[in-house]
C-alpha cells in the first residue's frame, strides 16, 4: 500500500509533465521550461525510487545491498538543485547573472552528486537497510559522510529556496503569490525533514538510539515535495483555470448571440488538436460574442436600455449593475427581433495563443450597422458583466414584453 502512494504521486507528476512536453519540444532553448519540466521529472523520481517495492527492486536487480540508496540520495539532491534553477529563471533579472547564478548551482550540485556516488563506492554496507539506512550507517567511514553530504545539500536547497521565494511573495499577486505560498510551505516541510534527520544522526554519534524519529519523518518530505511540485505548476494551471471559468460565465451571452437553433450563428471550425486549448476555445467564444454584438448594433433601441436600467436601480441593483441590465436587455430585445439575413459573411481570423498562431474561420449572418447605431464596450470585463446581467428577471421581462408586443401586432 505504501508503495502505491508513492507511484501514484509520481504518475500524477508525470501526467503533468507530459501535457507540458509539446510545449517544451516548441521551446527546447528556453531555460525556464527546461528547469521546469525537470523538476517534475525529479519530483516524480525521488517518489518512484524512494518507495519500498522500488527500494527491493533496485538493490536485487544491481545485486548491492542498499544500492537504492546513493540512487534516491541523487535524484532528491538533483531535485533541490533544478528547484533552485529554476527559481533563478522564474525571478529573472540580469540574463548574465542569471546564467552564472544557474550554472554555479547546476556545477555545485553535480559535484555533490558526485561525492555521494564515490563515497558510497568507497564506504562498506553491507546489510540492507531499506528504512533506517542512515542511522543504521551513521557511524561507518565514507557512508557516514554521503548522508551528511547529502542532507547539507538537500537542506541548503531547501532554505535558500524558501528564503527566496518569501522575499519575493509580496511583489507578485494573485496565482504566482499562491504558487509561492505553496512553494514555501513544501519547503518548510523540507526543512523540518532534514532538521530532524540530523537530529537523529547526532543522537547517534552521542550514544542515544533515535532511529525511530528519523524514520517517522518520512512522511515530512512527502507532503512536502507534493506540496512544491503543486507550487511549480500552479502558474502554469492557474491561468487555464481563470480562461475555463470566463468561458463558462460567457455561456449565456454566447448562447443568447449565437442562438441554439443555428438562425444567428458565428460558427468556428477547429480541428480536434485545438479542442483541449480552453485559450483558444475562449477566443473564439469572445470573437463569437463580438461578432454578434457588431451585427445588433443597428437594431439597439436605447429606450429599452433605459427603461431596463431605471427597474433594475429600482430593484436595489448599483449603478454598474443597472447599466449592465439595460444593455443586456437591449440586446436581448434585438437579438429576438433579428430575422434571418440571406446574406452572410464568411472569413479567417488570425488567433496567436502563446506562442502559436492560429487561423479560424467564421462564417456569420452580417447586418450593416445602422446609422448612428449604439458602439457598446466588447472588452473582457464588460462581456462577463453584460452575460451575467443576460440571466436577470428584468431582462427575461423585456423580451416576454417585445413577444407579447410582436404578437399584437401581427
């Protein structure tokens, strides 16, 4: 069981990774994706060799007792050191100095692991240790030196890195300050890891047996590599998350535009690699929205804006939110008057998401604006507001009152 926890943190890490390796073949020479994609490459290795079953595997397989050992002691001390790089890359600054600075760390850490394979090689243990291996082997020659060799780096790592990111939480805001909340809280978990392994190491060399406060604690590094590696990648997911959260809060005005029946559409025709790209998805759905709303603009009658703005202020809405309900209303009112247009238009339109540009095509019924026609707000926060507003009583009375006025006159 314990052995699936571990493969399971790893295959979670993983799967992220893997849904980042289009986007680092793209920019293979960009030293922040590198660092990135090999900290979860590390992250997920540390768990992997780090689990019992992997433990068994790895020294039955080489046939030397608590070869797992220099294995994991490496992947966690190159973990630290790609934690580090990349938050070289990630602060940004000097490309120069940065350059240094992350090749002086990559060269430190490369000769810390170094050190620990030859010692290790040079060291005698024989008995397998597949839980307390560093205060089984606290006291014997060479070995004694890889864990604290091992243990200063992993706990350097650890402290510089949470110094850093503390002294730049408050210059950023929103999902990179959440991304560095995270980051400093795995790492203080870190920290408390290695603080008690030496702990236990000195207890040792002292005559006292402590070895159960050293196992206890592995538990510490767990939740804190899980809790670093989310904080690597929550930069990356937490914009894709506001972009999935306005696409579904614009449904309603879309809907209300595009129509459901295909009368008024603004159709967009991707191909099935683009679907999973909720950037992509949103542009079109605001291209969508802003083709619509160019195509009412001669059919806006303001004195349904108005008249729907004056009960909305009477019902206790703000200003903005009365605003937004007039609008809303005099959309509503004409998208419900607008009949179908033999004419259409059809065209591409040059998308960029990142770094990749993207041509769609949209086919829509066009009305030439009226003259003098109302030009309304098609920024982002607008069209949130106005579909928000799309959903109100005041608006669904509006339209019911233009229905019962049509059926009058016919």
């Amino acid at each position: 069981m314990n052995g699936l926890i571990y493969y399971f943190a790893a295959a979670v890490l993983w799967t992220g990774l893997a849904a980042q390796l289009p986007d680092l073949l793209r920019h293979r020479t960009d030293p922040l994706k590198r660092s990135f994609c090999a900290v979860i490459l590390l992250s997920g290795l540390c768990f992997v060799l780090g689990a019992p079953p992997t433990v068994i595997l790895v020294n039955r397989v080489t046939g030397i007792a608590n070869m797992a050992a220099p294995l994991t002691y490496g992947a966690v001390t190159a973990f630290g050191a790609a934690s580090l790089i990349l938050i070289v890359h990630w602060r940004g600054s000097d490309p120069v100095q940065v350059r240094r600075t992350a090749r002086a760390w990559l060269f430190s850490y490369l000769a810390v692991i170094a050190a620990e394979g030859v010692l290790f090689a040079l060291g005698d243990a024989p008995v397998e240790r597949r839980a307390d291996f560093d205060t089984y082997y606290a006291s014997t020659p060479y070995i004694r030196e890889m864990i604290v060799l091992y243990l200063l780096a992993h706990s350097v790592a650890a402290v510089t890195t949470t110094l850093l990111c503390w002294s730049w939480i408050r210059k950023v805001s929103r999902w990179t300050r959440g991304s560095l909340v995270l980051l400093v809280l795995g790492w203080l978990f870190t920290s408390a890891y290695g603080v008690v392994k030496f702990v236990a190491l000195t207890a040792h060399w002292l005559g006292h047996r402590w070895d159960g406060l050293s196992t206890s604690v592995a538990p510490l590094v767990a939740v804190g590599s899980c809790l670093a590696s989310a904080g690597y990648i929550l930069p990356l997911v937490g914009p894709r998350i506001d972009s999935a959260v306005t696409f579904v809060r614009l449904r309603p005005l879309f809907r209300l535009l595009a129509g459901p029946t295909g009368r008024r559409r603004c159709v967009t025709e991707l191909s099935w690699r683009t679907l999973g790209d909720v950037e992509l998805r949103l542009t079109t759905r605001e291209t969508a929205i802003r083709d619509g709303l160019r195509r009412l603009a001669g059919q806006l009658d303001d004195q349904v804006r108005s008249r729907a703005c004056r009960d909305a202020l009477a019902a206790g809405s703000t200003a903005a939110e009365a605003e937004a309900i007039g609008i809303a209303a005099m959309v509503a009112v004409a998208a419900l008057a607008e009949t179908p247009t033999p004419v259409a238009e059809t065209g591409t339109i040059g998308i960029s998401v990142g770094d990749v540009d993207v041509v769609v095509s949209v086919s829509a019924r066009v009305r030439p604006p009226a003259a003098g026609s109302r030009s309304l707000d098609t920024c982002q926060p607008s069209l949130l507001s106005l579909s928000k507003a799309v959903r109100t009583p005041i608006v669904d009375a509006a339209v019911q009152s233009r229905r019962t006025t049509v059926r009058q006159l016919s």
